[in-house]
C-alpha cells in the first residue's frame, strides 16, 4: 500500500479532525448529534486511507512478530529518542525496543515487510529486508531527534497515514531542506541573535524575553507560512505569549524596529484621534503584515496578547472560525460555489505555548475541548510549544511525562523536536509540535536562574548558542561562506543601529480602520466606522417598522410542513402569535426575535453561545426547534427568513459557563462589525470563572489595544431565593471596570457599557442598537430571570418603531405636584416595588424612577427627570436610593456619588438615602424563610414614614 502523496503535510495538520473520525464513526457515532446540522454546522470533509490489501493482510499474519517489533518502535520510539538538547532526560532503557523480545535474533534473517513496513517503493520492488536493515530503518525514524507519538489514536486512518508518511519520508516530503532554505533558516536565527545581543547592548535593564535557546521557534513558523501559502492559505491568525514575540515581530512579521526602540524609550506604538489609548508593554505588541511566499500572498495577524498566559487562546480560535465565515459569506455572494472551501483551507489558527503553562493553565484543556465541536472548529490548529524549561522542574510542575500530554485529550498526535537542529524542527509541522529548547537566561533577562537550576545552566553556559552551531554546520557543508554568515549579522546590525537613530524622531501611526472595519451597512447605507470617542460617532434609529416586526415575530415560530413540534411549545407558538396581532403582551424572547431577525434583514449575522441558548435556560427562547420524531433541528428565523442575508447561529456550548467561551465569541467579536456575537451565561455570576478574561479583553482591549468590540454578556440577575450561587451577576464588579466619569463629561468614551433593562422593549432596542451604530462597544446586559414571563414586564409593539428608543432613564407618570419622595432604583425591584405602592396607596406621594443604563451613567437624561421634582428648591424631596443586592454589592457604589452631582447641580437636597440589604459576603442568603424577611423589610422601608 502506497502513502497518498496528494495530501500534504501541512494540510494533514488542519484537516485530521474532520476526515478520519467523520469517516470512521470512531467516536462522533457515540455522540447525539442533531444540533449539528443547523447553521453554522459545516460538513467535515472525509478522507479514508486504503485498508491493507489481502497479500498485505496474510504477510501481517504470517510475520506478526516483525509487526509486533515495528509496532513497538512506533509506539515507544520517543521514550528512547534524542530530544533534549541539553540532554538532562533521564532516559531509562526501553525493552520494547529490542528485537530479541519478539523472538527476533538473527541479524541476517529476511523477512518481508509487505503491509509491515511503508517505505514508499511500489509493490514490484523489492519486499525482503534484513533484521539488521529493518532495525537501523525504524531506529532511524522513530528514534532520531524528532520523536513521533500517535499510535494512541483510535483512528486507524491517522495511524496508517502516520506510518506510511513518516516511514516512506525520503521520497514523498515536501519539506526537504535544500541550500537556498538551509541558507533562509541560518538568516532567520543569525538575525534573531543579533537582535537579542543589540538590545542587550543598547538596553541592559530591559526585560525583553528573549529568545536565545529557541530560535529554532523563527524557521519552524517560517515553514508553517510558507507551505500555507503556497497551498492556498490565506490567512494565519497566530497566538503567542511573551517569549521571543519581538524577535519573532521584527524577523519574520516585519514589524519597524524603530518603532519598537521608539516604545522600548518609553513611546506610544499607536496614535488614536478623540479616544483614551494607553497602550500596553512592548511584549503584548501585535501586527498583521501581509507576507509573500513564491509569489502567493498570505496575511499574518498576530494578536495582542495580555499577561495572563494562554488566555489568548480561544480569542484565536474565534477569529479564525468568524474568518472562515466571512470568506464563505463572500463566496456566496459571488455567485461561487462554497463547498470546496471547507473549514481549515483558507485559515489557519497557529498557537504557541510555553510548556509550564500548556501542562499548568486550565484553559489549555478547556480551548482544546472546542476543537471538534460543531460551532466552534475552526477546521484545526496548529500547537508549537517552545519547551524552556520552566524555572519549576519538570517533577514539580506536572503530573504527566511530557508537557504536552494534554493534547492526548482530543486524540491528537504529537511530535517532539530537538531544537538544536533547525531542519528538524522545520520538517515537524503538525498538530503539536513540543519544541525542546532552553532559555540562555531565566525568566527575563534580569534574572538569575541558576538560583533554582545551577547544573542546567553550567550546561547552558558552557555551550554554543544554536545560531553558531548551525552556521558552523553549514560551514563545513559547503551550504554557507564565512563572509556570507559574517555578512548577514553585520548588515542586520547596522539595520538596528540605523533604526535605532531614526526613533529619536519616530512619530506613532494613527489607528485606522481598515478592510472590514472601514464602514457597515446601516439602513441600506454604507456608514463609515470611527472611533467610540470620535465627535461624529453617533447612534442610528434602532426602530422598525410595524409589518417587519410582525414579518419577523411570525417566522419566528414558523416551521417546515411535516416538522413534529413538542405539544408543549403549541402554546409558546399560540401565546407569541397573538401578542403579535394585538400588538401589546410583547415578552422578552418575542422582543429578542424581533431584534435578531430585523438585524438579519439588515444583512447582519447574530450568534448566540452558552448552555441551552437554543431553548432558554429557563425555557423561554425556544429559537431553535427539534422535531419529536427524527430529532431533526430547525431555526425558524432561518428557515423562514430565507431572504435575509444575515443568519442566526446557535452555539449550544459546552459544559463550561465561562472563560473559553466568552473569549471565543470576544475574538470573532474583533472580526468584522457588522456581527452581533452574544455570550449568555447560565446564571449571571457564572461569568466569574471568566474574570481574567473580562479584566483583560472586554474592558481593557479597547484602551490597551484599539480594538473595537460589539460583544453583549447577557447575565441572568435578580434575587429570588435562589441562593448565593444563582442570583447575581455581580453587576458591581462590572461598573468598577468602568472608565464612567463621575461628573458630565462632553464627548465621553465609556469602555463598556453596563445597563439593566426592565421591559422587552428596552432589550429589543439595546441589541440593534449594538450595530446600528458606527462604532462597536461592549455590552453587559443584567438580563432577566423571573421578568421573562412577568405579564407586567411585557411591552407594546409601539414601543419598538420608528422613532422610539432605549432610554437611559425611565421615568414616572405620578404628577410632580403630589410627590414626597423620589425612589431612584435599576431592574426587577421596580415591578415588587410599583406592586407595594398601589397597595399602600400611594400611587401619588411616591415616584419610582428607573435607571436603565449605568455606565455610562446618564447625567443628563436623570437631571432632565429629577429637575420635574425640585421645582424651585423650596418643596423638600425625599431621596432615595432602592436595591435589593447587599450595600457591598450591587450598583449602590456606583451612583451614590454620581447621583449627588446631580442633584447638586439642580440645587436640591442631595442626601440620598440608601434603602437595602446591609452588608454581606454573599449575594443572597440560601435560608429561603431569611431571604423573604429580607425582602419584605426592604419594601417595608422604602415606603416607612408616608
């Protein structure tokens, strides 16, 4: 059997998780997968490695202990391998690796390898080989300084390829290093050291993370890149920690060193017009070039990138698979065909790692979870961890043998490289590639490692760097001349040194919003995207028209003829038609569909992720339908808005509420504007294992980065007995991660914006207004929990027309002239509280006014309200402020200053009384008889004294 040479390398590498397990059944048959096939469910393209042929099969039976032997040498060839440049692996013998074991002893005894053994030869050739040159061959192979791991995988497709690749390599690969790539590779690591050592030189106290150890990292991307593009790949999006990220900047991604030295002297990297930018520390800098491999064009995004290690991750695997979907969209509207452009041919997402973080951060096991799940592959990703050897050893650091062990949790082969010999690494693009290096100096350059690791770095020291030793090696190849290799680092150093000089008069480019981002189609028009804190941004009518709302809302429950709907959802389809006809009893799921479907007619795709968004966690969404019978899926906004150019996709995702998932939606989030991606949680506080993700990305990306992001967190909030774990979303935590002005501002730029709706309505017009804008900006909805079917929290189709809009401030229809005290208040309360008052009768002392956005907070629009209430200052008002979270939570400490700005400024009484909870180290109490005389003596003291 011959290795199939029309499948490369490289393409194997993005490719293998969806031809041999579709093709197989070797595990998604154990999977319900009727989810699967609604939008967004690409089919995986499968491909079958021909089973071995009889004569094939009747030699593996007639010479099972050969097979047994290269079995073994498949198997544990990497325990015995050369990896470790410094050769501190304590390698034990490995017995398996013995022929005798298997009862094969003589050296001159023949044996044919038919279906044993693929050396790539053709049938007719000769097939008996002696033990000696069938041992040296697989030794060869299997135990070299590139060590396989891959005969765990249950595909036997992915073995035989495997086998039949790596066995039969002299002749079929595609990555044989001639003298022009040799002499590339020496350039690319000659360059790097120059580099380390110029800013050594020039700046001793920086904290560069170098790459001294691991340039073998340049040439093995160089190689990913090149054989991408010349394959057709047009886009790379490539994650990556700090270490070697300026060397891999200015080599490989051309990045101006001036403007590097200009912000290693303490320079801006960016300019940003009418906007706050802060900027972030030289190894988070980012670039996007467009490189050139042979004529084919491919560009590199490098993402920014925080502290937080791996965090990046899943933001890259987003952008990839909302890349992919943009090219198809493009296809599709060209008339093309899109099914030979399957997920993975045209982009790829890249990731490096460190090794103590690939075995150490959780996140790593979550991203790698997505890989093959129906809404969130990308196709497949490339892994190179660049194995330092972190400060910690190895037997402290991880329970497993390698740091790479990990990726065994989605069956995928690893190849284990020594750094040392840049054209190995070269030739080991794959799934996971474990790169082991060193690090010449500890954790930055201002450390001391051999503190914690003094034989490790007696070693280090004492040898070469891998540039020199791979210029001598050519050298004495005949490859390169000395004065060509002199040559190469001189003229790079006076590249720097010229660099250096010209960033004393560097000024940073202005952002620009460029390709994608440079305008969005609102109205039918195409609008030009500006900065959030541009004086022309600006917010357009998020209203729509009464036939397309009601156009909208009845596709929303519609259904293929035939399709079995579960008798249940009769009434959910029955009670939405008939809001619809009346045009009043508007509930939120109702209002949501609306928005969704109105932005889908306007060309815009919406998708939705978290657990069970297809039917609600409180089962009210119902967006997605399963038919009782085949448990076949439908979209009703999809099936019966087949015109509109925008699609509704439904990420039913993973048990995992937080981190992954929100960062996932976050990067295709920072693809293109004209995408509304929305991250529900479960219960708002569920968002809290996603913290680092929140503080790092959605708050900050904008200032740190000018990125731009429509990305909305719908966190369910509210008590309601339901205890500490399930009744907030933490909405404090949110609004101190808020750059909101305590005093009016004009022009202000919020870095996110925080609101707690309390009416349909209210959602309806904040989601359109997420793109009937032209700028992007985060948004943290409080979303409802027990309001979702509340029928006094419903709303009137006229609420949502032309003309009408969210409104900041909601105010109350009690007559100014009656009213003794003022209650100030955001979300559900208003409904318990507007309940008490009618029964208290005091509809007409008492005015509740809503606060419906609190970051920004709305100066005016409150001090338009209030200014009703205080008159000419000589009527005294009670003010008070109502909520029901702790006075340590909620949104308390958010407008207790902010609100006496306000009335200070209408020259009232400013003392605000709090009326709430007191203190707690939880949200609520789980005592559900302490949770109602909480709630009632709340209420109680709001209406005490009147």
């Amino acid at each position: 059997m011959i290795l199939a040479r029309n499948l490369p390398v490289w393409l194997y590498s993005v490719r293998r998780r969806q031809t041999a397990a579709a093709s197989e059944g070797r595990v998604i048959a154990l999977r319900r997968a009727y989810h699967d096939e609604s939008f967004g469910f690409r089919k995986p393209r499968q491909f079958i490695m021909p089973d071995y042929t009889p004569a094939e099969l009747s030699n593996r039976a007639a010479n099972a202990p050969l097979l047994r032997y290269a079995d073994a040498l498949r198997t544990h060839g990497h325990r015995a391998a050369s990896i470790d440049p410094l050769d501190l692996l304590r390698r034990e013998r490995v017995p398996a690796l013995n022929p005798s074991r298997y009862g094969l002893s003589d050296p001159n005894g023949t044996y044919d390898i038919r279906g044993i053994i693929w050396t790539g030869q053709e049938p007719e050739a000769n097939n008996h080989w002696a033990l000696r040159d069938i041992t040296e061959f697989l030794n060869t192979v299997y135990v070299g300084r590139i060590a396989y791991e891959y005969m765990d995988l249950p595909s036997k497709t992915e073995r035989l390829w495997f086998s039949h690749l790596l066995e039969s390599q002299p002749s079929t690969s595609t990555l044989h290093c001639n003298a022009q790539r040799k002499q590339r590779i020496h350039r690319s690591i000659a360059c790097s050291e120059v580099f380390d050592a110029f800013l050594q030189a020039k700046f001793p106290n920086l904290k560069r993370y170098g790459l001294e150890g691991g340039e073998s990292m340049l040439p093995a991307l160089d190689a990913l890149i090149g054989e991408a593009a010349r394959a057709g790949v047009t886009h790379i999006v490539l994650a990556m920690p700090h270490r070697g990220r300026l060397n891999l900047l200015t080599g490989l991604l051309g990045y101006d060193p001036a403007s590097l030295f200009h912000k290693i002297k303490g320079g801006a990297e960016l300019s940003v017009e009418g906007g706050q930018f802060s900027g972030d520390v030289l190894s988070h800098l980012a670039a996007s070039p467009i490189l050139n491999y042979d004529g084919k064009e491919i560009k590199v995004t490098l993402l920014p990138n925080p502290s937080h290690l791996e965090a990046v991750n899943p933001v890259a695997l987003g952008k990839a698979r909302a890349k992919q979907y943009t090219l198809l969209k493009a296809l599709e509207k060209g008339g093309e065909g899109v099914e030979g452009c399957m997920l993975g041919d045209k982009v790829i997402c890249v990731q490096i790692h460190g090794d103590a973080s690939f075995t150490g951060q959780g996140i790593v096991m979550e991203t790698l979870g997505l890989s093959n799940l129906p809404h969130y592959t990308s196709g497949g990703s490339v892994h190179i961890v660049v194995n330092i050897g972190y400060t910690t050893p190895a037997s402290s650091a991880r329970s497993s043998l390698y740091c790479s062990d990990v990726a065994k949790m989605i069956n995928c082969p690893v190849l284990h490289v020594n750094g040392d010999y840049p054209e190995d690494v070269v030739r080991a693009e794959d799934i996971v590639v474990d790169l082991l290096v060193y690090r010449r100096w500890g954790h930055n350059e201002l450390d001391e490692p051999s503190f914690t690791q003094p034989l490790m770095y007696q070693k280090i020291r004492a040898r070469r760097s891998v540039p020199a030793l791979y210029e001598e090696r050519l050298v004495n190849e005949g490859v390169l001349q000395k004065d060509t290799a002199a040559s190469v680092r001189s003229s790079y150093k006076e590249a720097l040194t010229d660099a250096l000089a010209a960033s004393a008069s560097y000024t940073p480019p202005p952002i620009k919003l460029e390709r994608q981002w440079s305008a969005t189609k609102i109205d039918g028009n195409n609008i030009k995207m500006v900065w959030p804190g541009s004086p022309v941004a600006q917010t357009f009518d998020t209203g729509v028209d009464a036939e397309t709302l009601k156009e909208v809302g009845r596709a929303s429950v519609s259904v293929p003829d035939g399709f079995d709907i579960h008798p249940r959802l009769q009434r959910h389809v029955k009670s939405r038609l008939a809001a619809l006809e009346k045009g009043e009893g508007i509930d939120w799921a109702t209002a949501e569909a609306m928005a969704f479907g109105s932005l889908m007619l306007g060309g815009c795709d919406v998708r939705i992720a978290g657990q069970d968004v297809g039917r609600g966690t409180f089962s009210h969404r119902h967006a997605m339908l399963v038919d009782q019978k085949t448990e076949g899926v439908v979209v009703p906004l999809n099936h019966a808005l087949s015109k509109a150019a925008g699609k509704l996709e439904l990420a039913n995702s993973k048990f995992r509420s937080s981190s992954v998932i929100s960062l996932f939606e976050y990067g295709a989030s920072w693809e293109r504007p004209d995408f509304l991606p929305i991250w529900e949680a479960q219960f708002g506080d569920f968002f809290n294992g996603a913290q680092v993700i929140i503080d790092t990305f959605i708050s900050s990306a904008e200032t740190k980065w000018a990125k731009q992001s429509g990305i909305v967190l719908l966190l369910p909030h509210g008590l309601d007995g339901a205890g500490p774990e399930h009744s907030s979303s933490r909405i404090e935590r949110m609004l101190q991660l808020t750059n909101d002005p305590y005093s009016p501002r004009p022009n202000v730029n919020v870095n996110m914006h925080v609101v707690y709706p309390t009416t349909p309505a209210q959602y309806f017009h904040l989601l359109r207004r997420q793109v009937k804008r032209n700028y992007r900006k985060p948004l943290v909805v409080a979303a409802p929990k027990g309001l979702l079917r509340l029928a006094a929290a419903s709303s009137r189709l006229s609420d949502m027309l032309p003309g009408t809009k969210f409104l900041p401030v909601i105010p109350d229809n009690v007559s100014t002239d009656t009213v003794e005290r003022v209650i100030l208040m955001s979300g559900k309360l208003y409904y318990d509280l507007a309940k008490e008052r009618t029964a208290r009768n005091l509809d007409k002392r008492v005015a509740i006014i809503r606060i419906e956005e609190l970051a920004p907070f709305p100066f005016s629009e409150l001090t338009d309200v209030l200014r009703q209430y205080v008159g000419d200052g000589t009527k005294r008002i009670e003010w008070m402020w109502v909520q029901e979270e702790p006075r340590n939570q909620g949104t308390w400490g958010h407008v207790k200053d902010r609100l006496g700005v306000v009335l200070r400024a209408l020259g009232g009484n400013e003392d605000v009384e709090y009326v709430g909870r007191r203190e707690d180290a939880v949200p609520a109490p789980g005592i559900g008889d302490t949770y109602r005389e909480q709630q009632k003596a709340m209420i109680d003291q709001a209406f005490s004294g009147l």
